[in-house]
C-alpha cells in the first residue's frame, strides 16, 4: 500500500501511511522525502508529520522497524527534524515511547491533523 506525501508551507511534510507497508517501504520513504529535505541545511527545521491512522503493521514488523532504525545517527551539516504522529492507534504510543527509550527523542502525538499542523507552525514559523 502506498505512503502518499503532500508538503505544507516549507517545512511540514506530511506522510500518510496506508495499509501494510513494509519497513524499506517506510524507511526508504522517509529516507527520500525527510533527509534529502534537511542535508545540507544546517539552520533549516522539518516537521514530518506521520499519519499512521490507516496503517496496519504486525508486532514481528515493529520489532524489524526498531532494529533496522535503531541506533539513528546524527548527521553533520544537516536541519532538525521535528517528528509528530496523526492517529490513536496502539502505534503511536509504542513508537513514541521507542523514539524516547532509544533514540532520546520526544515526539508528539495528535488525532487530528489540524491539531498537528497547528502545533508545528506554531513552534516554527514558516519561511513563506
């Protein structure tokens, strides 16, 4: 199933996760259309919005993810991302609490997408 992308001011990307996916599937996505997004912009911030409210995954998947992802490194020369999720599904807290556990990042966790647009202009506000 697909993961459609559509891009919001400058710095929101948002990532709609439909259906199975499998983790090259997400990683490479996120991967094409976040890392490229912040390479070489040191002073630039993305917020990638995950919406995983139609998202099917099995636990042997979510333990695969967390293997393949873990440990994430910091790349030189390169923007903040800020990483945010649209759903109530069991995901998003297992994610958010791996991301913490992990990886020490917080994210933040919304059922609507409004809620999350919201909350990532107001933390920065856009270059258009």
């Amino acid at each position: 199933m697909p993961i459609e992308i559509e891009y919001i001011d400058d710095n929101i990307i948002i990532m709609r996760m439909i259906g199975f996916l499998t983790n090259d599937e997400i990683t490479t996505t996120i991967e094409k259309e976040v890392r490229q997004r912040v390479a070489g912009k040191p002073d630039f911030t993305l917020h990638a919005i995950y919406d995983v409210t139609e998202f099917e995954w099995s636990f042997a998947e979510f333990i695969n993810y967390i293997k393949q992802r873990a440990p994430e490194r910091s790349r030189e020369n390169e923007g903040t991302v800020h990483e945010h999720f649209v759903g109530n599904s069991q995901w998003v807290q297992q994610l958010r609490t791996w991301w913490q556990k992990q990886l020490g990042k917080e994210t933040t966790a919304f059922i609507s997408m409004d809620d999350a647009i919201a909350y990532a202009r107001s933390i920065t506000p856009t270059s258009s």
